[in-house]
C-alpha cells in the first residue's frame, strides 16, 4: 500500500483485518514513526484499533523501504495524494513517482492498482512510466495496471469498506481482474459487488460520483436559501422530495456548505477535465459557486440581526471539522466562517470533540480565537452560538444552562441541528438555514 494518508491506512488496515499480508509505504518517516509506536495520524472511529489489532498479528505492517515495498506484495496500490495545482487540474506527480519506484525494482508479475483519485487517463500514464523504467533496464518483465478507485465516507470509512455498496474494478488484464476479484471476495460473500468495467470508465466513476454527491448539498441549498425569502421549511420540503424514490434521502440536507478532502477537489479536477476535452461542464461551475457563496449565509445572517461592525462581539463555536466523526478541516466552511468573524472585529470561543489540534495548526496563534475544553465554556459570555458542525454531542444540550450562560439568546445553526419551534419556546432567537 504506497501512501499512507486516509485511503491507504483505512484500505491497508481493512485488508490485513481479512488476513492478508499487507506491507504500507510511506516515504514520511515521521508517519512511519508514529505508525511504528502505535499512534494514528488521522482520526477515524474503529481505525487505532483495527491496526493495532492487524499489527500484533502480523499481518499488517509499515515501512520507508521502498525496495521492501516493491519486493513484498503482488498487489501493488497506489494511494498517494493527488492535491490539486492553481488550475484546478489533480497533481500527478507523486502517482507516477510511484510508478516509477515500481518500475525500477520489479523482478516479477506486478498488479499496480490506481486507489488514488486520478484524472481520466492515468493508468495509460502509469503503464507508460512502469514501461519506461523497465525498457531502461533492459528487462522484460510483464505487469498489469488496474483502476479501483474509493467510495469511503470519512468518519464511516470501516463499515463503508467492510460492507461495500460496489467495488468498481477498471481492467482489461484477465490475470489481474482475476487477483482482484479474489482480494475482494471476503468483503461481498452475501452478494456480488464487484464492477467490472474498462480502465477509463473506472476513473470516471470515481469523479462522477463524488460530483453528482456534490450536486445534490449545492441544490438543496440553493433551495434553503429559497426558501427563507418565501417563508417556506427547507425540512418539510426535503421530506417531501426524499420520499420520492427516484430522488431518495442522501445528501439532502441543507448547511454552510460542503468541504473536505474530496467533494472540492474533484469538482475542481472533473471541471478540469471538461476544459480539456472542449466541453465545459456547467453545472459543476454552478456547483462549486453555489458552495463558495454558502460558506458566507450563516455571517449574512449575524449581520442583518447584529449589525456589520461585530467589534466587542464574542462567538460562540460549536464544531470545525467539515463533519462529524473526523478531524479533517480542509476546506471546511470554519476556514471561511471564523476569519471573516474577526475582519469585522469579533472575538470567536471554538469547540471541537476532535479538531482542535488541527484547528491550531490552521489557524496559528490567531489573537482573536482561543478554544474551550467543552460546549458549555465555550458559549459562557458569547452573545451567539453559532454550530458550524452537527456533531451528536450537540443535538440535545442543556437549553436553560445555555440560554443563562449565552449574554444573548441567540444561536445561528449552519446545520439544521435543532427543532425552531422548540429553540423558540425555550427562549432563543434561532436562525437556521432555510427553516421557519
């Protein structure tokens, strides 16, 4: 497994948990370090404990030794990050210098699977870099090259891999479909899930899916904004959409917008993609200015009710993470929300389950926010309470605690957490998105 970020450790842990032999790679040694000692550097529910669970059994372990790696497994995956350049396009570079590894040191059959989200094309790309290293030793060598792109949910990742909807397999090698069908089979005993298709359909789908995910949150807050102006509950009409099977309940729910590692950078490098083949993809345009504009609803709201000039205001924060159950807080709407809070002179209280180190790495010493070591600290002498993530632990708080703690009773919900109608009768001036 080469990369060992979020899609590597949860793939590489999820297959040792089966019993494979999994070997992970990593050329960051203090990754692997901290690997080594038993730490996680990211957080997912269940994940600390699948590997060490995989690592005292030996079947899972971790390495900077790329000539181990290599030498070790027959399944060669690549999950290494594909972060996207200034124009939107995925970065290649640390792919192919995967490839390339691959391809310096491989002394027999080789299936080199694409895990990484990658642009439509780069198993050509990959088997041209693996050919090229091995031409210049003058080795002949056969070598399959596979697409098996992820469908994991962070904060969900172990039961989405444990309990697949698909497993989409992009080859045209029988030997290497043959390996990978038989590397799957303990994760689709009740019923078969694997896709098989061509390599380019493979990595279209991955893009595909997360753009059409992507699609849905934008519409249904463009809908919510709608229907503030018209007086309408954005929560009665996503029950009355839902319903419908064509349309279905998922990614439905309107709020500050959508963030993370995935939704924004595919968008960007499915955009990317339109642009080169001379076929703009407007929708995804609209998509991506809808979700920039909706990170700034929730301050447009503070500032009709309080007033543009927020000097002397505290805030309240409830949540960071771009969602529940992970610390990640890239792209996440606290990255636009919080700042933009302080450019009009207010002081923010921030609380987290379990970003905050991530959120003190993002945000430096920033003078104008310091963090609570619970909810209740966090809204002691705010004149709001703003929640920019629905974690559980937010759902049903001490309403009377809070309202005496609050030096206004308001709180501004990016995420649709709480009832209006019960906020309103324990006190609360409440402003939600899309609700009456």
């Amino acid at each position: 497994m080469i990369g060992t970020g979020y899609v590597g450790l949860v793939t590489g842990a999820c297959f040792a948990e089966v019993g494979n032999d999994v070997l992970c790679l990593d050329v960051d040694a203090r990754k692997i370090e901290m690997l080594n000692q038993g730490g996680v550097p990211i957080h997912e529910p269940g994940l600390a404990e699948m590997i060490r669970r995989n690592v005292e059994a030996g079947r899972l372990a971790f390495t900077t030794d790329v000539d181990r790696a290599v030498a070790h497994g027959t399944l060669q995956f690549i999950a290494v990050g594909t972060p996207p350049d200034e124009d939107g396009s995925a970065d290649m570079q640390y792919v192919l210098q995967a490839a390339r590894n691959i391809g310096r040191r491989m002394t027999d059959w080789k299936v080199v699977v694409d895990k990484s989200t990658v642009p439509v094309g780069t198993a050509d790309r990959v088997r041209a870099a693996i050919a090229e290293e091995l031409a210049s030793r003058g080795a002949a060598i056969a070598f399959a090259v596979a697409s098996n792109p992820e469908f994991l949910k962070e904060g969900a990742a172990i039961e989405d891999f444990m309990r697949p909807d698909r497993v989409v397999i992009g080859a045209d090698d029988e030997r290497a479909i043959a390996a990978l069908r038989a590397l799957y089979a303990p994760f689709q005993r009740s019923h078969e899930r694997l896709l098989v298709m061509d390599v380019r359909s493979a990595e279209l789908t991955k893009y595909a899916a997360n753009a059409m995910l992507a699609t849905r949150i934008s519409f249904m807050n463009e809908l919510a904004n709608l229907a503030d102006r018209l007086g309408a509950d954005i929560e009665m009409v996503r029950q009355g959409i839902g319903s419908d099977p064509r349309i279905g309940w998922h990614f439905l729910y309107p709020g500050v917008g959508y963030g993370g590692s995935c939704f924004p950078k595919d968008v960007k490098a499915l955009q990317f993609i339109g642009h080169q083949s001379g076929l703009p993809l407007k929708v995804l345009a609209a998509v991506e200015e809808a979700n920039e504009a909706q990170k700034s609803v929730l301050v447009n709201k503070i500032t009709s009710r309080l007033g543009d000039d927020l000097s002397g205001r505290s805030f309240a924060v409830w949540g960071l993470a771009f969602k529940p159950n992970t610390d990640d807080m890239r792209e996440a709407p606290s990255r636009v929300i919080l700042p933009e809070l302080a450019r009009r002179g207010a002081r923010v209280v921030a609380y987290d389950p379990v970003s905050m180190p991530e959120a003190r790495r993002v945000f430096g010493d920033a003078p104008w926010l310091r963090y609570a070591t619970t909810p209740m600290e966090a809204v002691a002498g705010a004149d709001a309470l703003l929640i920019l993530t629905e974690w559980k632990e937010f759902r049903s708080p001490d309403f009377a605690s809070m309202r005496a703690s609050l030096k206004t009773a308001l709180i501004f919900d990016g995420r649709n957490v709480y009832d209006p109608a019960f906020v309103k009768d324990a006190g609360f001036e409440y402003f939600a998105i899309g609700r009456r």
